[in-house]
C-alpha cells in the first residue's frame, strides 16, 4: 500500500509540475518522493540546454509548491527540493537513454556478472527496456534496465574536465 501511495504522489506531482516546466522552458526530468530516516523528501530534478540556475529552480519551486499545497496530494510534512539531475545524472526513463546514446555511462547491476557488477561504457542502445553499452571496441554487453541500480552519465575527471552537451 506505501508503495502503492508513494507511486500515485509521483505521478499527481508530475502531472502538476509539467506544466508548470514548460511554461517556465525547463525539461522535467524527474520526480522522486522517497523517505529518509525519518523524513520524506518531494525531490524534483529540472533541466534545459545549458543547465539550470538557481533562479531557476527558484522559480519553478516557487510556483509548483503553491500548486502541490492548493491539490494536497502528499499527507504529512515533506521537505520540497528542486535542483538539476546533475552531471552525473542518473538515466531512467526511455528518453534520457535515448538522448544520451553516445555517451559514456556508469552502470551498476544488481546481481554481479562473473563477479563484477559496475561497469563503464559507452550507451549505444536503448529499446524496450534493453540497455546495451560498448565496454571496448567491439565488446557490446546488454541488459535488461530493471537488472540496473542505476545507470547514470559518466566523468571522466582523470581525463580532464567536464563534457559539452
């Protein structure tokens, strides 16, 4: 039942913050609402091309938690944080794969394959759930996106700087 709840705030906040994103040029990238110790967090990551400011999520958490209050979806306190996904952003839904193919990507899955279970790669492809990513040239390994903790983009900070987008 919790997780039942848990799912139906996500997708009432979602359907209150995308438009409320749009109208302020941003991309909805994601909306969690997960506990902590004690307390639960309404986290909701927004982005657009060249990254957000603190204006920005300023201004969208301004103006989508006075929506939030006036719908009532959540019971209990919560602490509200907007923020970027980061440059290390975690991939989920279909459209963040398929828009970062060609990256490199840093996966972690659940159960080990032959005693490893992070790997890094390039993400060359994304299709009903089925991710597949370039370890080496020539050396393609595939999985299942629900087999993953997490994929998310990779930074090289060895290699020397951050990437353009």
């Amino acid at each position: 039942m919790a997780s039942e709840k848990k799912q139906g705030t996500v997708q009432i906040v979602t359907e209150i913050a995308q438009p409320v994103a749009e109208g302020l040029g941003v991309e909805l990238w994601d909306v969690r609402y997960e506990k902590e110790g004690s307390s639960w967090y309404l986290r909701i990551f927004i982005d657009k091309e060249g990254g957000v400011t603190i204006d920005d999520c300023e201004a969208f958490s301004r103006t989508v938690d006075k929506l939030i209050d006036e719908r009532d979806p959540i019971t209990g306190s919560y602490y509200l944080e907007v923020s970027s996904p980061g440059i290390e952003r975690e991939l989920i839904k279909p459209r963040h794969f398929e828009r970062y193919l060609g990256h490199p990507v840093a996966v972690r899955l659940i159960r080990p394959v032959d005693g490893v279970r992070d790997f890094v790669g390039t993400l060359c492809g994304y299709e009903n759930g089925q991710v597949t990513i370039e370890l080496e040239k020539d050396i393609q390994m595939s999985f299942e996106k629900k087999e993953a903790a997490f994929v998310r983009l990779y930074e090289d900070y060895e290699a020397g700087g951050a990437r353009e987008e």
